[in-house]
C-alpha cells in the first residue's frame, strides 16, 4: 500500500493542505502493520517554508512510521501549478529550460536552504532509512527465495545509487544558470527519467 505521507513537521503539513495529521498517519501505519500489509511511504524534502530541521523532522518521522520502503525526493514546482507560480514570483525557482524538471532535479532554493543542503538531506535519509540495523535484519529474514533476493538486490542498488547520486557540478550549473524561462512557462508536462525500485513487492 502506497502512501504520500510528503512530511513529518506538522507545519508543512498544513502548508501543503493535506487535511490530515501525524497522528492519523501514524494509526493507518499502525492498521497495515495489524493486517500485515507492505507499506511504501513516500516523502518530500525542500518544500518553501520549510528548514534544516523540518527536514530532519521528516526524516525522524519516516523511522518512526517504519514502512517496509520509503522514498524521498526533493519537491518538484511543475510549470502551470500554483507551487511553480509562488516559487518564480519569490526567485525561489533555480531552473531555465524545461529538461530541469526532471525528477531527479533540485529546482528551489530559499533563504532557509540550498539546493545542496536539500540534496545532502535526501542523501542522509536513505543512509538513515535503509542503513538501520533493524531495517537490515528485517529485509534478511525476508529473504526466503531467489526470487526475492533478486528483489531486494535491485532495490538495494536502487537505494545505493540515490545515496551517491549527488553531483556538485551539475548542481553549481544549474544555480549559475541566467538564461530566459520562455520554454519553462510553455511546458506544462514532464516525464520523470528516475524509476525507483522498492526492496519489497506484494505477490
């Protein structure tokens, strides 16, 4: 069962306009695990208003639901919503072509945070996250076929591959970047590049 639990700071939260609370978040966690569904969370880092520590929150929250997966990208403001509006009226948008919303871009920058800070974040909750050593020896017990060995060795290199993905050049490029948002404001889909393998699936 997927989930976009998106944040663990009660602030963001409302910013987002969920309608929902931790609480409540924790209790349908809390029902899977009872009836014993696989879970998946997925949460966001970098959204405007938040800090280093709401991200840290997030993080903190995602060990606390303990999904049997989690994912953790940064915020995507997509051109034609209301985000992508707020984020080029403030300067908060760090991108200049259309290319850049790819899913495995940073794209907002605030006086709170960088795009680095957001990409060391999304780096330190996968090696929190999937590092854990209860998360280890719960993924080994579940390791009863070769069929979910290769599973769970896809989403181990899935995982692996999101900690080292950072790139400092490619980042300090895009920040550097002066060039005209007319291709931006006329495209409003995009198509995500990144396919992201969870370590565990229903059968």
């Amino acid at each position: 069962m997927y989930f976009g639990v998106e944040s663990g700071s009660p602030d963001i939260i409302k910013r987002l306009k969920k309608g929902i609370t931790k609480e409540q978040v924790e209790e349908a966690f809390e029902v899977a695990k009872r009836y014993e569904i696989k879970t998946q969370a997925f949460f966001l880092l970098g959204i405007p208003g938040e800090t280093i520590e709401s991200m840290k929150e997030t993080i903190d929250f995602s060990i606390r639901l303990d999904p049997d997966n989690a994912q953790f990208a940064g915020v995507i403001p997509h051109p034609g919503t209301a985000l992508y509006d707020q984020c080029k009226r403030k300067g908060y948008l760090k991108a200049s072509k259309w290319e850049d919303f790819a899913a495995s871009n940073l794209l907002i920058e605030t006086k709170d945070f960088t795009v680095k800070d957001v990409e060391a974040m999304r780096q330190y909750a996968y090696r929190k996250f999937y590092f854990r050593t209860d998360f280890i020896l719960k993924t080994v017990t579940r390791m009863t076929s070769l069929r979910e060995i290769k599973r769970i060795w896809r989403g181990f290199k899935s995982i692996l591959n999101r900690v080292i993905f950072y790139e400092p050049k490619r980042l300090d490029a895009m920040r550097g970047e002066n060039q005209s948002q007319n291709n931006i404001d006329s495209f409003h889909l995009f198509k995500s590049s990144h396919r992201f393998e969870p370590l565990y699936r229903r059968t």
